[in-house]
C-alpha cells in the first residue's frame, strides 16, 4: 500500500508559509508613506479598496494610461540589457541560480498594487494559463510537452508566487530574499520531484496535480567581486533556455529538448560577478529533481561559466549539471549544456542550445533487472542485462520583434535518444514550430502556434502508432 497524495494539503502548507513569511514584511510597507518608484501612481491614489484597485491596474494597464511614477527608476549597476522585455520574456541573457546581479527590482503587479499600494518588497503574483491543442494524433502528444494530452482545453497552470529579492544594485551591506511557488495544473507532471508529493504522478496518475516547485533563500553578499548571490533550496536546474515556468518562454509549448532534461534540483548554488563579462556558478546538489530524502539523492556537482561581449551582443553560457557517478537513479541525468545568445539587430536574437547527457548501468528493457517506478529502462543491446544510454540535442529560437506588443517566434529541434531511455523510443526526433506572441497591455498574453514533428527511426508518436505529428495550439497568460 502507499499512501495517497493530497495537493489540498500541499496548498494549505503554502499559504500558511506564505501568511508566515510575508506578515512583517507587508506590515512595513502598509506604514510607507509613499509607492515603490514602479507602483502604477495613478492607481495608488485615485482608489482606496482592495477590488478598486485591483480593477484600476488592469484598467489602466489594457488601456495603456497609467501614470508614470514620480520618483527615477533605481540604477542598474552593469551593462545595458540587450532585449526588450515586454514583448520578450527577459530582458538580459539568461542564467540560472540567481537573480540577475546588479538589476534592481522594478516589477510592479496588479496583485501586490490592490494589498498595499506596491509599498513592500516583499511580492505576491502569479498566473492562470489555460491552454487548447488540436492536432494528428488522439492518444497523446509525448514526448511533446507541455501539451501532451491531445485535443482538449485544459488548465496547464495555476501559479502562485511569493517573492522578496535581495538587493545586489547596491554594495554596502549583505542582503537576503527568499522565493516560494505553488503550482497547480497539468504541468505539475513536468516540474515534480521525487519526494516532493509525487505520488499524486507516480503513483496515483492524476492528470491534474499540486506541486510546490520553487523553495528557496537568497543571501547577496556584496563584497565578494562584483557581488555573489548565494542560494539555497530547491531551485531550477540552471542551464538552459526554457528551464523557467510559462511566461518565461518565447513558445508555449516545449522543445524536446527541454521536455527531457532536469527540471529542478535541490541543493546550494554560489552565483559570482566577476566583472560585468564574465560570471561563474559552483553548487553541490542531491542530484535531478528528488528530494534529499529519498534513496535517489547523491550528492552532485554543478559548475558553469557565463561570458558577454563587449557589445552585448553574445552571451556563452556553458555548463556541467548534475555530475556525480552517474549510476542509474531517478533521473540521475549527467548533463553537459551551452547556450548561446546573439543579436543580430536591435529587433533580431536567436538563442542557440545543445546538451549531451547520459545515465549508467540502467536496466534493459525486457530483462530481469525491473526498472525504478518513474524512471525508463533502455534498448540494451541482445545479452546485455545494463547498458549506458546516451542522449544529445540542439535547439535553436529565431526572434523577430513586430512591436512593444508583439513579435514572432521559429524554433528548429533536433533529439537522438539513443538508447530510448528518455522517451521511451530510441530514435531520432526533428520539431519545428512557428509562433505569434501577443500582449495585451503586460498583463496578458496570447501565443498560438503551428508544429510538425518527425520520429526518424521507429513510430513514437501516438503511443507508438504514428511517426508524424501536427499539432496547432494556444495558451493564454492572464497574470495577477
């Protein structure tokens, strides 16, 4: 017997943390005598309700008539960001593990804006994002992710944030922040862990699910170099384009590069500003989405490297994830990355990423040895009771900027899963997919999209009964 998974349970011990973590805090800023410097001024003033307000900043923001604040926005220490940011989801080249060193803090949400004004730093938002997919086949989409289910209209994510951010313009005093996520939705099957509620997936197979994705604590301390961000908790595997949750990506749906590579890990990661070009990461972890509790923990090395040119215009970021035995475990993935970003002009980018990752010893499929629950066995060769598998990929996103509002998005995909430990198939995978990201205002987003992917070597799509796939789809991003 096992005992069953209960997200309300989840959720509950969210809020309490939350309600714990944020009462000192929004306390300090109910007796502000003025708006952060982002608080949409217009709002702050003019309505006194909770609902007021709320109804105020979406108002204002759809129309495109806030008011701009007073007070000069905080200086960045560091050079320019390269994007802009709506319409992209960031505006500098990305690196996981930290906050951005040096970016100050000037997010303001509608959220936050109808508790107190935007007068604390501590910060409540999120998003509901329901998504539609029509496509070829009727079982399901995998490995496509995170529309896997086919034909239907459902809620991929539900997502709750509680922030604070420490302070890494200045360099005066060490400063600390914290971040909590609760996620509820469809997409919970993509950001489990091990031991973190998994039952609900490995056991119990809900389509829908609780997961408490993000727990950590951030400790800036200013004097080393040019700032160290110190974290601690469960946090995003760092390398990656697409390792961040739903606004944070050109494509509503995932390449398959991502729907196959570590999610989060659970550990102590030290992020280090060497000089505005160069940035270094070390951190020690209990391995690839598992909680340091269950018999899959080991203790694993991250080490990355982050360089950006003088002009801005290129960022290498390369990275050694996860690195320890490598024996097989619950996605004890030994995972080599880089990334490269380049602006081609002020309205052109690409991002450029490829791995190569691999697991010992997993058992065979069809052999004696039965594989761990969650966890797939491998096309060994005849004989073989164990074998290595390996897997590498690329992808590449092309970006076009239309407007403040819009811009289109192209991605080209390319997946071998050599041994089919990753997907369940060993074959080759090709995906291209076109999108048109839109925003209404910069609290909504809509991104349909048109996709065809391509199993090479043997069907894989469909649960196995086709090798094409065509898939259009949709989400849309209603952020609070």
């Amino acid at each position: 017997m096992h005992c069953k998974s209960d997200p309300r349970r989840g959720l509950r011990l969210f809020m309490f943390a939350v309600l714990v973590l944020l009462s000192s805090d929004l306390a300090a800023g109910q007796q502000a005598d003025k708006p952060l410097p982002d608080a949409p001024t217009s709002v702050t003033r003019a309505t006194t309700g909770f609902f007021a307000r709320w109804a105020e900043f979406y108002r204002e923001d759809w129309k495109g008539t806030a008011a701009a604040s007073p007070a000069p926005a905080p200086a960045r220490r560091g050079v320019p960001s390269p994007l802009d940011s709506p319409p992209f989801p960031n505006s500098d080249w990305s690196y996981g593990g930290s906050p951005v060193i040096g970016e100050p803090d000037t997010n303001s949400y509608p959220l936050m804006t109808a508790i107190n004004q935007a007068r604390s730093r501590t910060k409540l938002y999120g998003w509901i994002d329901p998504t539609l997919n029509f496509g070829t086949s009727s079982h399901s989409n995998s490995p496509e992710a995170n529309d896997n289910y086919s034909n239907r209209l459902q809620m991929n994510q539900i997502v709750l944030y509680a922030e604070r951010l420490p302070d890494s313009v200045q360099r005066d005093h060490v400063d600390w922040g914290y971040h909590l996520t609760a996620l509820y939705g469809t997409d919970y099957r993509f950001t489990i862990g091990k031991g973190y509620g998994s039952g609900q997936l490995l056991n119990d197979h809900h389509q829908y699910g609780f997961d408490p994705t993000l727990e950590y604590v951030d400790v800036y301390f200013p004097q080393v170099a040019q700032g160290m961000n110190l974290r601690v908790g469960r946090f995003i595997s760092v390398p990656g384009i697409e390792a961040q949750l739903a606004p944070n990506n050109y494509i509503f749906s995932h390449s398959l590069l991502y729907a196959i590579d570590p999610f989060t890990d659970t550990g102590l990661m030290a992020t280090v500003k060497l000089n505005d070009r160069w940035l270094v990461q070390l951190g020690i972890t209990d391995g690839h989405d598992v909680a340091p509790w269950t018999p899959d923990a080991k203790a694993s090395g991250t080490a990355c490297v982050s360089y950006t040119s003088t002009s801005v215009n290129d960022n290498v970021y390369v990275c050694a994830n996860g690195i320890n035995d490598g024996k097989y475990a619950y996605n004890n993935l030994q995972q080599y990355d880089a990334t490269w970003y380049h602006k081609f002009s002020k309205t052109v980018h690409m991002a450029t990423e490829t791995w190569y990752m691999y697991e010992r010893e997993v058992p065979a499929l069809g052999g004696t040895i039965q594989p761990e629950t969650g966890a797939n066995a491998a096309y060994c060769l005849p004989g073989e009771q164990r074998c290595t598998a390996p897997e590498y990929a690329v992808v590449n996103f092309l970006q076009k900027e239309l407007s403040g509002h819009d811009f289109l998005s192209f991605r080209s995909d390319f997946l071998n899963d050599k041994k089919g430990q990753r997907t369940g198939y060993a074959t080759r995978y090709s995906e291209n997919t076109i999108t048109w990201v839109h925003w209404i205002g910069t609290t909504v987003q809509i991104r349909p999209e048109l996709r065809f992917e391509r199993a090479w070597d043997m069907r894989a799509y469909d649960n196995g009964r086709r090798q094409n796939q065509l898939t259009v789809a949709s989400d849309l991003i209603f952020h609070f």
